[in-house]
C-alpha cells in the first residue's frame, strides 16, 4: 500500500519560511518523480513542484519559482518542499505525489497559513 505522510505545516508571517516533508512508504522511492500540490477550498489543485526520480533536475509554478526548493532524499524516503518568502497567497493545504501510476487517495496533507 502506497503510504505518504506529510508534515510540517503551520502558521507563519508573510516573508517567513517553513519546510515541508513527505515520507514515503509502499513503493520502490527511487523509481518515481514525486511532487508537491496545493489547494485552497473551492479552486483547483495546484502543481507546485516536481522533482524527478533521481533528484537531477525540478520544475516549479511560476507563482513559486524562485522562493520554493524541492529536494528528495531517495535513502530515507523523502521528499521535501522548503518555502521561503511566503505570502499570504500561498496559504492552502500542501500535497505530496508520486507519478508512479498508483491508486493511493490523496493523503490528509499539512495546512500552510501565511498571515500577519
């Protein structure tokens, strides 16, 4: 069974930074890119971040280039979202993925809240 587990979430001001992991279980980690999704209630789900399999090259939304990082660490199983310069815009609850063709449900996520 396919297990991601996210954690890290919380209430930050705008302009501060937080750090955001997954832990993957169920699935060979080292085979699949993995990414990050956000949603805030009533809009579609954002892809903000994907990193390959081996962690060579990441692809970010325009609306995070250049103040998010993804990482993975393929010996412990997971993958992290370090944001920095946070908005209030991207307040919503953060997803991690693997594109790997599973049927796992998206899991519980990790609630993110930029504001003053």
């Amino acid at each position: 069974q396919v297990q991601l587990v996210e954690s890290g979430g919380g209430l930050v001001q705008p302009g501060g930074s937080l750090r955001l992991s997954c832990a993957a279980s169920g699935f060979t980690f080292s085979d699949y890119a993995m990414g990050w999704f956000r949603q805030v209630p009533g809009k579609e789900r954002e892809q903000v971040a994907t990193i390959v399999y081996d962690g060579a090259r990441q692809y970010y939304a325009d609306s995070v280039k250049g103040r998010f990082t993804i990482t993975r660490d393929n010996e412990k199983n997971t993958v992290d979202l370090q944001m920095n310069s946070l908005k209030p815009e991207d307040t919503a609850v953060y997803y991690c993925k693997v594109f790997g063709g599973f049927a796992e449900p998206w899991g519980q996520g990790t609630r993110v809240t930029v504001s003053s």
